[in-house]
C-alpha cells in the first residue's frame, strides 16, 4: 500500500511510517530544501540526530547508502536512492525568533512551526519538542576558512531521495518557506511524499 502525502511550497505535513516502509520526496519544481524530522513511534524521546549521524558516519555529507542514526546511536532510516547528492544536516530549521531578528519578519510561515503544527495530531505538541533536522536538498557549501552558507539547491524538477525506515517512525517535513533570501529560488514549492509500506 503507497499513501501519498502532498506538501505545498512553505507548509509543513507529518505521518507515521512502519519499519520497511519505504519513504519518497520529490522535489516537483526544483531548487525546494526539505526539512526532515522523525521519532521512534514507539518511544517519542528517542529521535533522528544529526549528531550521532555525523558521529557514525564521520562525515559531513550524506549520499546513498548512508544509514541516519537516532540520538540513541541506533540505525533509524537508510538513504536508498538520492538523485541529487546535496543535503544539510548541519543548520537548525528556520524559526520565528530567526525571522524576527534576522530579517525583521515577526510571523513569517517558518520550518520548526511548519512540522510542530502536524505533529501535534501524534502528541508532540511543542516546537521545543522538535529536534534539529535533516536538511533535504538544501546546499550549504563550506568555503575555504571553515564559513558554510546556504544557496539555492541545483534540484532540477523530479529530483528525488528514498528513505528506508529501520524501525516504526513518526515523521514531519517542511517545504521551507525561506523567500528573503536564497535557499529556495526566493519562491517556496511543493514536495510530494509517497509512503510504501513493506509486502
């Protein structure tokens, strides 16, 4: 059975996924990064980290094959198909505070209120609860003195990454609503996920 779960450009969708379960983003218009979250579904505090990623890893980069770990070191999704090669999992999501201070934009629609927003329906009800995400699509080189930014993603329209689920998850995304600078082609776009769930 394949659900599908449409994200229009700057909103936020959350959904529960079994282990083997097979999850697919495509960015639909291009240049789009995608926020990712996810929690073990049986057990709420125990939750994707970049940190132990990069620990397991040892590496500040993903690609197909990579294994995204829990904040308990356990194996939690698999990175099975990545046709672009361009992720961040280093840059917190974009929150109100960032748009009031940075940008003088109080209110503006933003990732961590984007994926807090539907994961209340599974009783994660506050944005503290959100942790750090994994960046999908998103392209923040590292220059040459150690400084990382962020530019718009090379994604052409369809491009795509499939996640393996390694245990039940719950998960939320974001079609990040950044549009003061770039990140997203100064024009958030739509995400489609599709669900596949094992046998």
């Amino acid at each position: 059975m394949t659900d599908e779960i449409h994200v229009p450009g700057g909103h936020g969708r959350a959904f529960a996924a079994p282990a083997g379960a097979r999850v697919t983003c495509i960015d639909v218009k291009g240049k789009q990064a995608l926020d990712f979250v996810a929690f073990n579904a049986g057990d709420l505090t125990e939750t994707l980290s970049g940190v132990e990623t990069r620990r397991a890893l040892m590496s500040l980069y993903i690609r197909a094959g990579s294994v995204l770990r829990s904040s308990r070191g356990r194996p939690m999704l698999a990175l099975v198909e990545d046709t672009i090669g361009v992720h961040d999992y280093t840059i917190p999501a974009c929150d109100d505070s960032r748009f009031a201070v940075d940008f003088a934009a109080p209110g503006h629609r933003n990732c961590l209120a984007n994926m807090a927003g539907p994961l209340g329906a599974f009783g994660i009800g506050t944005p503290l609860a959100v942790p750090e995400p994994f960046n999908f699509f998103q392209n923040s080189p590292v220059v040459e003195d150690g400084r990382t930014a962020v530019v718009d993603p090379p994604s052409r329209p369809g491009e795509r990454i499939v996640l393996e689920c390694l245990m039940d998850v719950i998960c939320a995304v974001s079609s990040c609503p950044q549009d003061i600078i770039p990140g997203n082609g100064l024009v958030p776009t739509e995400f489609r996920i599709f669900v596949e769930a094992k046998g």
